[in-house]
C-alpha cells in the first residue's frame, strides 16, 4: 500500500486478506476431507462484519452464515456450566443454546 493511503483502503485491504486466506485455509480443508467445503460459520467479532462476510464468500466461492459475535465468551460459560454441574455434558449445554420450537 501506498504511505498515502487513507484509513478505508488500509481496512479494505484487511479484510480483503482475510478473506483470502479464509478461502485458501477452507481450500486446503476440502482437499484434507477430500470433499469440498460448501459453507462456513463465522463467529466472533467479523460475524459482526457483514463486508468481510461478503468478501470471504466470493473469494471462498461458500456460503458464509454469521454466527455469534459474542462465540468465546458463550463458549466459555457452557464449559464453566458443565463444571459445575449445570449440565452433563457439552452435547447438553449446546442443546441449550438452541432456540426453543415455535
């Protein structure tokens, strides 16, 4: 990049990398599973980056599902659960994350 270049091409080109190595990580799974990947969850605080998410998806040739920005700490409170107790496991703990029937 260019010295001159201002704040939004440097974001731009961040995001652009990301994507990239995004889809060339996603690459090499499908060739280690020997299927190719058809999708992918984005979690964390770019599930919160709807350019990012657009990004990876053409440059992974994927569809891209946002998840939970808040994915590590959730994570982290279903595991303290199953320590203490709350729930059996971490199969039971994920079950309450999912949303109740309509």
């Amino acid at each position: 990049l260019p010295a001159t270049a201002g704040r939004d091409v440097v974001v731009r080109t961040i995001l652009e990398s990301l994507a990239a190595t995004t889809a060339a990580v996603l690459e090499e799974v499908g060739g280690f599973v020997g299927a190719p990947v058809g999708g992918v969850c984005v979690i964390g605080g770019g599930a919160g980056n709807r350019l990012l998410n657009d990004l990876i998806a053409d440059a992974a040739g994927v569809t891209v599902r946002a998840g939970s920005t808040e994915a590590t700490a959730t994570g982290n409170a279903l595991v303290q659960g199953v320590a203490i107790g709350v729930w059996e496991d971490l199969r039971g703990a994920r079950r309450a994350l999912d949303p109740a029937p309509v």
